[in-house]
C-alpha cells in the first residue's frame, strides 16, 4: 500500500509541475486542485490514496508548511515600499484582528447554542488567523499594488504567532476553571514568550546563518547543492528552536526571513530557490492528505450552523472589522473590502485544530468541523475568486495611474 501511495503522489506531483504555470492563470489555485485530488482518489473518494494518518502527523506537516512558507514570503518582501504602508498591517494587526475575534465570538454565541462561551472563543480565535500560502496568489501577483500586497504578507505573517499566546488562554481557562483571578498575568507572560523569544530566535539564528553562509561561500567552502538546502534547514531551525524554548515558530520564521532577505539582498534569489520549492511541496502534500484524511469524513457531519458559521468567518466577521481598521486609511473602498476578502483560512487553522483536539473540550466535535468547513469553503471561495479579483482591481489601479 506505501508503494501505491507513493506512486500514485509520485505520478500526480510530475503531471502537476508539468502544467503548473497554466494552473495558476486559471480559477483553481494549487490548494483546491491538491484537496480535491486527496478527496477524489482517497477513501471516501475512489479509494486509490490510502492514507492512515494521525492528527499529530498532519499538524507536524501543516506547521513544517507553514514555517518554510513565512520565511520565504518574508525573505521575499519589499522592505522599502513596507516603510511607507507599515500602518496599514499595523492597524489591521492591532485593530483589525481582536476585532474579528470579538465578531467572531458574537456570531458564534447566536449561532451555537451547545458550545459554552470559551469554546466559541476559541473557534473564534482559531479562525482568525490568514493563510500564507493561500494568499500566495494574490502577494506575488504584481497586478496588486505593492502596499496591499506587502500588507497582506505581512499581516498572515504575524497573525498566527500573535493568536497562539489568545488561544492557549482561553484554552487554559476552558480546562481550569479556577484560573480566572490569574487570567491577566497568564497572558501577559504568554505573549511576551511567543513574541519576544519568536522574534529572539529568528533574528539571532538568521543573523549567525547568514553570516557564516556568506563567509563559507567567499571561501569556496559551499557546493551549489548543499548551498541549496541552507535555507530550509535555516526555516525550520527558527521555527523548531522558537518552538523548543516556547516561543512562536512562525514569528520566528517570518522575522528570520524578513532579516534574510535583507542581508542576502541581490543573492536572495537564488538562495531561495530550494526553500520556496521544498514549501510548494510540503504545501501539496498537507492539502492531499486534509482532502482524504479530513474532508472526506467531515463533509456529512457539516450543519446549518457550522455552515452559516463558516460563511460569516470568511465576509462579515474578517471584512468588516478590516474595513473598520482601515478607516481614515488611504485607500478606497474597494481595496479596503479587497483587502478584507483575502484573509483566506488554512495551515494555521489546521495546527490550532490539533492543538485543540487533543485537550477533549465537550464541544470539540462541533469546534473542529466548523474549522474544517471554514477551510473548505475558503480554499474555493479564495481560489475561485483570486484572478478575477486580482484583475479588477488591477486594472482600476492602473486606471488610476493614467488619469493623474
């Protein structure tokens, strides 16, 4: 059975790389054509994939995804034109987001009458966070103009981090019911461990990496295949050390990056080359196996409740605590709903799950198919929409330019 998987992955990953570039001019990003495929070929699809995976193998592989993608997006950032639109994700990190978790309590509180006021809180927190890599389509298209696409990145590059430290608080008070007296200093000290040693970690390792990267390769010490596999290993030591000394490894991972992609500058290029393949392809799998471990048997379990629930989370709940956010900003009104839209939900949802499911909340079930569905409804809704979009506001920016 291993080998027909591997065959079968094996065979799908060439056809795909073979029409890749053709896929991404299309509506259906790589994560919707990854899901389905794990749907289609897997148990409760034809039956081809099977794969008997475990929550903790699909966290591992969804944070691993996660890391190597926040790294490579921030190595890859425009630091100059983020100097002149920091205060859009600035806002949108500060207001925006407790905003979102907030709405996102309230729709949850009509809507859910079984889930006791700290499990909504932290579907609410669960589903907060942006996705990275399902964002990819919209922060590397250059159609978008460089603030919103800058602000985005850097915006899922910092949400997830900055939801940990909530998350684990109304976790910890969710099982302890005698922790509220001590709720304050308990976030506190959570927040300033997953921010200060993520962003500790990630500056000092990439600083002493890149250094000694860069006076090896003036010595002639690196071979170009092992200088390959410099990056990688580089993401994921900041995301496991950050993550070993209990901090955010992803904050660590997206200020890492940032700081690599400003020492290695001209050379960033090709030194990432490897990191952002060996991302697409973590990313690939991660998506096969949610499509035929996860969404294949949660599909049945969906109610009008998660399902209104899920539809909320992606518009109102994430547009309009944006849109609010962005108020007095320069920006029209379309770029501020744009902007709103694509907060599409995924890997760090996924992680939250796990972390989630493994403290047996009673209303755990409800909990993780609302996150599920919210995922699913997200990987079509964002990739369905991410072109078209993209090319309207485009051509109105470019409108825009020509009438000054």
């Amino acid at each position: 059975m291993m080998y027909s998987n591997l065959a079968l992955l094996a065979v799908f990953v060439f056809i795909y790389s073979l029409v890749s570039r053709g896929i991404e001019n299309t509506p259906f990003n790589g994560a919707l054509v990854f899901m389905f495929f794990g749907l289609i070929s897997g148990p409760f699809g034809l039956g081809f994939l099977d794969l008997n995976v475990d929550a903790d193998f699909l966290s591992n592989l969804a944070e691993l995804t996660l890391a190597l993608v926040l790294f490579t997006d921030a190595s890859n950032a425009n630091l100059r034109e983020l100097k002149h639109s920091y205060h859009i994700p600035q806002r949108l990190l500060l207001f925006g987001l407790p905003l979102t978790i907030l709405l996102g309590i309230l729709t949850g509180y009509f809507l859910f009458d079984g889930l006791a006021l700290l499990e909504i809180a932290i579907l609410a927190t669960m589903l907060a966070p942006t996705d990275a890599a399902l964002g990819k389509a919209v922060v590397t298209n250059h159609a978008v103009s460089s603030n919103i696409r800058e602000s985005l990145n850097v915006e899922s590059g910092l949400n997830d981090g900055i939801c940990v430290p909530v998350l684990l608080i109304f976790l910890a008070l969710a099982t302890s019911p005698g922790a509220d007296g001590s709720v304050s200093m308990l976030a506190l000290k959570l927040t300033v461990e997953a921010i200060g040693i993520g962003v500790i970690v990630g500056a000092g390792l990439v600083f002493a990496g890149a250094g000694l990267l860069k006076q090896c390769a003036k010595l002639d010490w690196v071979t170009e295949t092992w200088q390959q596999l410099s990056v990688p290993s580089l993401a994921v030591a900041c995301f496991a050390v950050a993550q070993w000394f209990g901090g955010s490894g992803f904050i660590a991972c997206f200020v890492g990056g940032m700081l690599f992609g400003r020492l290695a500058k001209h050379h960033k290029h090709k030194l990432l080359l490897a990191a952002e393949g060996t991302g697409d392809a973590l990313a690939l799998l991660t998506w096969v196996v949610f499509g035929a471990a996860v969404v294949g048997q949660s599909t049945a379990s969906f109610s009008w409740q998660v399902v209104v629930y899920a539809l909320l989370s992606l518009t109102i709940v994430r547009m309009l605590p944006v849109f609010l956010a962005l108020t007095g900003m320069n920006l029209r009104t379309d770029e501020k709903l744009f902007i709103g839209w694509f907060g599409p939900r995924g890997l760090a949802s996924i992680v939250f799950s796990v972390i989630v499911l493994n403290e047996h909340l009673p209303g755990g079930d409800i909990i993780l198919m609302t996150v599920v569905c919210t995922i699913l409804l997200s990987i079509i809704g964002h990739g369905l929409s991410a072109n078209s979009l993209v090319a309207v506001l485009g051509a109105r920016i470019k409108a825009k330019t020509s009438a000054k």
